[in-house]
C-alpha cells in the first residue's frame, strides 16, 4: 500500500484480509448448500416412495376383499 493514504495500514490489511477470507470460504458454502439440498429432496423422494407404497397398499387390500366376496358368493348362486 502507499504510505501516503490517510487510513492506517492496519486497518486497510484488516479489512482486506476479511474480504480475502469471505471470497475463500464462498464455494465451500455454495457446496455445503448444494449437499443440503441435494439430501432434502433425496429424502423428500423416499417419503413419496413410501406414501405411494401405502397407498398401493391400501387398495391391495380392498381389491383382495373384493375378489374373496366374489369367489364367496360364486356358491351362493347356484
């Protein structure tokens, strides 16, 4: 820095040493943020698996009573 600037050179160091070390843990933070995001909707993925799992589920259950209330009254009939 030139010795003729009114700001003390502590300062100025001060400051662009805070600048240097924002600008150097920048990506490191973008990364962080994409890992972050990256699990959320991983995650968000496995709930929506497993809520259609149940669903399939529930109408498996219906069909099965269905099909057994069919083949009960296939006797009833004749």
């Amino acid at each position: 820095m030139a010795d003729n600037t009114p700001v003390n050179g502590q300062i100025t160091d001060a400051v662009t040493q805070s600048n240097v070390k924002v600008v150097a843990e920048a990506p490191a933070q973008a990364i962080a943020s994409l890992y972050q995001v990256a699990s959320h909707s991983a995650g968000l993925s496995l709930q929506n698996a497993v809520q259609s799992q149940q669903a399939l589920n529930q109408i498996s259950t219906a069909v099965v009573s269905k099909a057994v209330a069919l083949i009960m009254s296939i006797g009833e009939s004749t």
